[in-house]
C-alpha cells in the first residue's frame, strides 16, 4: 500500500517533516517515492505543500497519515478530492 506520511529531518530538538509518498513497508526515514513538501512545527509559517501532486497522489490510492490528513484539510486537498470523485460520479446520471 501507498502512504502519506512524515519523514523526520533536522537537527536534535530541531526537526522538520517532508511530506512524502512512500511504501508502507518501508521505514519512517526511508526511500521515499516523491516528496510532496514540508512541514515545520516550529516556524509560524512553517508548511509548504504541492496541492496538485496531493491530490493526484491521493486520487490514485494514496493513504494519507492522519497528521498529513490535516494538513492536507489546512489546504483543502481533501476537499478537491471529494468534489473530483463525486462530480464524476453524478455526471452521467443527469
């Protein structure tokens, strides 16, 4: 399975996350597949995210983490989801 998740980088008491797509076998700082953007619990500002590669990711199968699931609800990437996937869905019944 295909996940959304953190990936820990930084210094000790200093760190910053990737946002990346990454195998679920593989290990938390691992080999990753592509990496989405960033995330900085520490910066007021601290989160940059590619909205178009998320939900993309997302459409294909991609399971997001739950701290990466509100992060992507802060960009409203899980937003962009539904309205692709259930406007597909009600076109062809009108």
């Amino acid at each position: 399975m295909v996940r959304i998740r953190l990936t820990r980088m930084g210094k000790r008491n200093r760190p910053f996350y990737r946002i990346v797509v990454v195998d679920s076998r593989k290990k938390r700082d691992g080999a990753y597949i592509e990496s989405l953007g960033y995330y900085d619990p520490l910066k007021e500002d601290g989160i940059k995210l590619n909205v178009e590669r998320a939900v993309e990711w997302v459409l294909k199968g991609a399971q997001p983490s739950d701290t990466v699931r509100d992060i992507f609800r802060k960009f409203g990437v899980m937003k962009k989801v539904h309205e692709i996937k259930y406007k597909k869905e009600e076109a062809p019944s009108e």
